[in-house]
C-alpha cells in the first residue's frame, strides 16, 4: 500500500488519527513531530524559541525530505505545507489526506499554544496562520476529510473509505 501522509492545521487530529489508521490497515506509523523532536533531543516549542522559526522550519524541511517510507501512515507537522520541497517529496509516493477543521474548533483543540510547538510569524495572530495555510493544504491534498466533530469512528471510516476508492 501506498503511503499516507496526514496534514492538516494544529490541533486536527493528525497524531491521533494517524495511530488509529496505521493500526486499522496494518500499516507503520511516524510522527515527524516525534522524529524532530528524536533527532534534536528537544521539544518542538524548545527549537522554536532557542533557534527560532527559520531553523525549526528547516528542521521540519530536512526530517520531511529524509522520510522515504513503505506502507507508512505519516503524521506531519502543521507548519510542513509551507515547504514546497517538503510537500513535493511527500507527495511523491504518497496519498495526502488533509483532516479539515475550521478556526474556532482549531482554537478550542489547542488551549495553551505557547507550549505546542506551533509556528506563527512575528505578529501573526491564529486567524492570519489559519488563512494562510489553508490555501497551501488544499492545494497538496488528494483526499479532504473534515473532522471538526471530533468523531473519530466516522472520520476513520471516511479516510479508509476515501483511501481504497482512491487506489482503485
């Protein structure tokens, strides 16, 4: 089987999702997250305040074009649309799902985001970050899974459903 890599705004479910899936289709599952975080003996938010987002943002580039995964669920990070380099390497042998959330449940999923790991520019606010990645995630997406209700049953079966037609 192909390759699946989830994207999709801070807070959709990507992680969550992804374990799920993996272990519905018998699959490997990554988290690039967890990989940056591996490689750099660092948490996501620690990169970003020590380094700062140029370099968590080549981090993220690099840990992307270094997967070259078979029968993987891959769960990225939110900020990885905005390397076209990355995406295109992902999109290369993959299926792109994108698990769609609107701004107020992105906001409700993630409570503190001073401690998450999330990329926002210099004087971008959540709703700036929203609108401009969301441009970016449908343009790499082959499938589109919305999961603002939080019901993972439903949202798996959707991916999975979505997933065989796709192949056929």
């Amino acid at each position: 089987m192909k390759t699946i890599i989830l994207i999709g705004l801070p807070g959709a479910g990507k992680s969550t999702i992804g374990v799920i899936l993996a272990k519905t289709l018998g699959m490997n599952f990554i988290d690039t997250d967890i990989v940056m975080q591996e490689r750099t003996g660092r948490l996501l938010q620690e990169l970003i305040d020590d380094e700062g987002i140029d370099a968590f943002l080549a981090i993220e580039e690099d840990t992307a074009l270094s997967l070259d995964a078979d029968n993987t669920v891959i769960a990225t990070g939110g900020s990885v649309v905005l390397s076209d380099r990355a995406m295109k390497h992902l999109k290369s042998k993959s299926i792109i799902i994108y698990l769609i959330i609107s701004f107020e449940e992105m906001v409700r999923r993630l409570g503190n985001i001073t401690t998450r790991g999330i990329v926002l520019f210099p004087g971008q606010s959540l709703s700036e970050m929203y609108d401009q990645r969301i441009p970016l995630y449908e343009e790499y997406a082959d499938i589109r899974i919305g999961c603002s209700d939080g019901d993972f049953e439903r949202i798996l079966e959707a991916v999975v459903c979505e997933i065989r037609e796709s192949m056929r």
